[in-house]
C-alpha cells in the first residue's frame, strides 16, 4: 500500500477555525506569541498554552514537522470565530501522527487535542474532533483512528464518545487507555 501523506487543509466548523500548523506557527507559539496572534489574527488568552501541549509536545511537534519523517504528522490550531463572540480567540489544538506500533500502520493515524481550560465543557472539542475525523478519513487508504488517553480525562473521552469512538483496551503510553473510531467508508 502506498504512504498516505497528511496535507492539513484549513476547516470551518460552525464556530471553529481550525488553522494547520506550520513550522512558523509552531516556533512562534514556542518564541513569539504576538507573532503566533498574527499568523493566526486571533487573540491568545494568558492561559496559552492548553493542558497537554507543554514544551516538550511543542518541541516534539517542532521536530517532526522540521524532518518531515512523519507523513502523517500534522497540527491544526483551534480558533473561536463565533458570530456571538467577540473577536477571534485562539482555544485549543490538535495534532495527527502515525500510531507507535510495531504493527503495519499505514492505515491508522493517532490523534490528539487539547483545549484551554476556560473554553472546556462547550462542545467546541467535539465539534473540532468531528469536523477532523471526517478529513482524516477523506484520505485514501485511512481505516482508523486512534487515540491513547489517561483513564482521569473523563471530558476528553466524552469527546471521544460522542464522536463514535469506542475503549479498546490499553494505550501506548503507560497508564493510558485506547479510542479507536473505524473509518464507516472503508471496505474491509
């Protein structure tokens, strides 16, 4: 099977931007945060970044996108752009990889989000995820999607759920629980 390769594209949602991440993006978030408001013409409230996307997520995802040796990796930053709301404001991320497996994984791409405290409990993750599992499964060859979460994020796998994922067992982080949502377009 051929390599499917992750071309973020920008997606609207009803109240969400969801804007790729690129290498400047993602070195203005680490070094320039007015220039990241710029790129994104969005606010970034003191509270940036999100839970989950410490230093150490937004080196790793730096080096990813710098060597390009993941063609599934890609990042999108989450932008309220609601009518009702004032102004643009930058509230969450997300970011595809390939699932570490010793297995085949070619048809498989691990997700994961993050979402600023203040802007939780509001739908707009299961708004972002929904909108983003359907252009994950666009791409050719895409049977799966995963997700490895720590048992403690009952929101997050709320999300998960009402998206359609489902528990399948351990994740592959330690103490980490498995979502998976199949692809209902694949044949199998």
């Amino acid at each position: 099977m051929a390599v499917t390769t992750m071309k973020p594209v920008r997606i609207r949602t009803e109240r969400l931007d969801l804007i790729p991440a690129t290498l400047e993006f993602l070195e203005s978030d680490r070094n320039d945060r007015r220039e990241l408001a710029r790129l994104l013409d969005a606010e970034i409230p003191g509270s940036w970044p999100p839970p989950l996307l410490d230093d150490e997520t937004l080196g790793a995802f730096i080096q990813m996108m710098a060597e390009g040796g993941d063609p599934l990796f890609a990042a999108w930053y989450w932008v309220l752009d609601d009518p009702a709301a004032e102004g643009r404001v930058l509230i969450g991320a997300v970011g595809t990889a390939t699932p570490p497996t010793l297995e085949e994984t070619e048809d498989r791409v691990l997700i994961g989000y993050s979402v600023l405290d203040e802007f939780q409990g509001r739908g707009y993750a299961t708004e972002a995820i929904r909108h983003l599992t359907a252009a994950i499964f666009s791409l050719p060859g895409i049977r799966r999607i995963e997700a490895a979460l720590y048992p403690d994020l009952a929101a997050s796998i709320k999300v998960l759920e009402k998206n359609g994922f489902v528990r399948a067992g351990e994740g592959f982080e330690e103490g980490t629980v498995a979502y998976v949502l199949e692809n209902p377009g694949a044949s199998v």
